[in-house]
C-alpha cells in the first residue's frame, strides 16, 4: 500500500478523532500516504479527498465528533453513485481504505471491495455498542458516562420531591446504552428492546418499591422498545396507576457528544493502528475488532448480519440491585 484513504460515515460517535488521528499516524510510521476522505461516502462522490500527515491530526484526541465530518449519502447506495466514488479515489492514487463507522457503512464498503477490488477495512464508531465482533464500537463508554452524568443530576430532583423519572437513552435496536449506564445510575427498571417485559412487569416493580419504602424512581429506556419511547410508556402507566405523576427526559444528542473517555481514545488508537496493519498484512472486508481486550477481525458479513446479545448476567444483576 502507497497512499491510504480514511472516512469516518454514519452517525458521529466521541472517539473517531481519536481514530483518524491513529490511522494517519501509523500510515506515516509505516511510509503510507494518508488521505483524508471528508464527509464520508458523500466526499468521496464529491471529490474532497486530501494529504494529511502526522501534525495535520495534532489536537484533535480530546475532542468529540469528527475532523473529517460525517454524512449519509443516498448516492453511494447507487451503483452510479459508486462508480464516481471509484473514479475520485483512482484520481487520487489512493490504494486502500479504512472506513469508520457503524453497519451502514460497512455494507457499501463491501459493495465498494466487490465491484472496484479495493482492499477496505472498517473500524467499529458508533454509540450504540450493536456491532458484531467487538465487545465495545468507539463512543460507547464515553457516551455510557454521559449518561450517568446526566441521570445523576436528574435523581436529584426525582429524590428532592419523590418522583417517579423516566429517562430515555439511544438505542434503536439495542439496549447495550440503557442496560449498562441504568446499572450504572442505579436504575429501579430498565427497559430494552432485547428484554422487553412489558409495561405490568414495570408496574409490579414499582408497586413494590412503594410497599417497600422506595420513595423515587428512575426508569431507565431504549428509544427502540415495543412499547415506545419514554413519553409513550409514561403516558400507559399514568393511565393504568393514576396516582403516579411520571415526569420524562429525553437525553437525545448530548450521548453522541464531549470528549471522548480514555477507554476510547485508547480503543480508537488501538484500532486505527491496527486497521492499517490489517491492509497491510493483505485483509479486505474485515472490521478490526477488540475482543476479550484482543484485536480480532470479523469479516464485514459478518459484522453486518450478526447481533452480539445481551448478557444475562447483566440482566440478573440489574433485578438485583434495582430492589
Ligand atoms: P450508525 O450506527 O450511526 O447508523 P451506520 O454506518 O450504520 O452508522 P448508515 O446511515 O446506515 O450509518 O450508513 C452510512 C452510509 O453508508 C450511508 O449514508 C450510505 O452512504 C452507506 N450505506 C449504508 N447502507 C448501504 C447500502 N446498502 N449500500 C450502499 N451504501 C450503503
């Protein structure tokens, strides 16, 4: 490999600077040229690729969001879309991508390695921890800890005036976010999509705090449960115990943003270094990885069409505790 691209695509998660700055670094430690790819699979199709080096990612490993921008791009879905792409990254003499992002961009990456044989390899970043073959993506921990840091302030006014909080965190389809941060926080209930109880389940462990002297509550929810968001299962369980006045914060973007914790500024480093040493070693399509806090690889196929599960310890832990 001579000259290197590297995009970062999809939602923006902490972490990704911290990433691009690795990636561009090993690529000079190894006499790669690096290129910076902006506003992902978009730049690409628009031709904004340019030089960097190792002081033009000086700075930037404390800081949230991405140097190189972030975008969703419906014309790299397209087979003409991706054929301009092609042709940008041939202009620039680039022989090698490195693509961070979540699941989305993992597929075009492979459509990308398919059609044109271009060796890609992709890097976990997205908040939400639902990448198969890494136990933690790039942005989870730090958003995790905003979380926590959020819910802390709100237990202040739930315990203040015995109130009952719902608190709603990302998490379309997974419930990595809401599960560990409502651990974290000390959560009465939490509720994911991957173990969904039910609103009697949650009105039983609430009946029960309050023969047991429990005089507030924080409900811990994932925006993708089947029975709705934080708003929606506030208003069935107003309806069902007309006593409990419910009061609800939707965390929304704050999780996506700050800077990034030190697991991922180290997650992040790790990886993009060893993303370039994964093209370098002749790999293509495959997403580095940390497993049992090992680098592994997962063919994108994989990664795409697997779901790590949730851990029943976990769950069992949260009942636990929650009491
Ligand atoms: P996040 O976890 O934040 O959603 P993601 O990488 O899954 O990250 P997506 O919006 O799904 O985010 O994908 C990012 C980009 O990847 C899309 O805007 C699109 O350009 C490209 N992409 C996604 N799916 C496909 C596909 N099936 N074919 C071609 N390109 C795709």
């Amino acid at each position: 490999i001579r000259r290197l691209g590297v995009l970062t695509s999809g939602g923006d998660a902490p972490g990704m600077n911290a990433a691009i700055r690795a990636v561009v670094r090993a690529c000079v430690h190894h006499g790669i040229k690096p290129y910076g790819i902006r506003e992902g699979y978009k730049g690409l199709i628009d031709g904004q690729i340019e030089p960097m080096n190792a002081r033009s990612v000086a700075n930037i490993i404390n800081q949230g969001g991405t140097l190189l921008k972030s975008a969703r791009s419906q014309a790299f879905r397209t087979p003409e879309g991706r054929q301009t792409a092609f042709e940008n990254f041939r202009s620039a003499d680039l022989d090698a991508l490195v693509v961070i992002g979540g699941d989305g961009s993992f597929t075009g990456a492979t459509l990308f390695e398919k059609e044109f044989g271009i060796p890609v390899v992709g890097i976990p970043g997205t908040i939400d921890n639902d990448i198969f073959g890494t136990d933690y993506t790039i942005g989870y921990d730090t958003a995790l800890n905003t979380v926590i840091e959020a819910v802390d302030k709100i237990r202040d006014t739930a315990t203040s005036h015995n109130r009952l909080f719902f608190v709603e965190v990302m998490g379309r389809d997974a419930g990595f976010i809401a599960l560990n941060s409502g651990i974290g926080c000390g959560a009465e209930e939490i509720l994911i999509p991957e173990a969904d109880r039910g609103i009697d389940h949650l009105i039983k462990s609430l009946e029960r705090s309050d023969r047991t002297g429990k005089t507030s509550s924080i409900v811990l929810v994932a925006e993708g449960g089947k029975d709705g968001g934080a708003f929606e299962i506030a208003k069935t369980l107003e309806a069902k115990l007309p006593d409990y006045e419910a009061r609800v914060t939707v965390l929304g973007h704050i999780q996506r943003g700050g800077r990034p914790s030190c697991f991922d500024r180290v997650l992040a480093s790790r990886l993009g270094v060893a993303a370039v040493k994964t093209l370098m070693a002749g790999n293509s399509c495959v997403m580095v990885g940390v497993r049992n806090n090992a680098v592994a690889l997962t063919p994108f196929a994989e990664a795409i069409s697997k779901h790590n599960a949730i851990d029943d310890e976990l769950l069992e832990v949260a009942d636990i505790v929650s009491i």
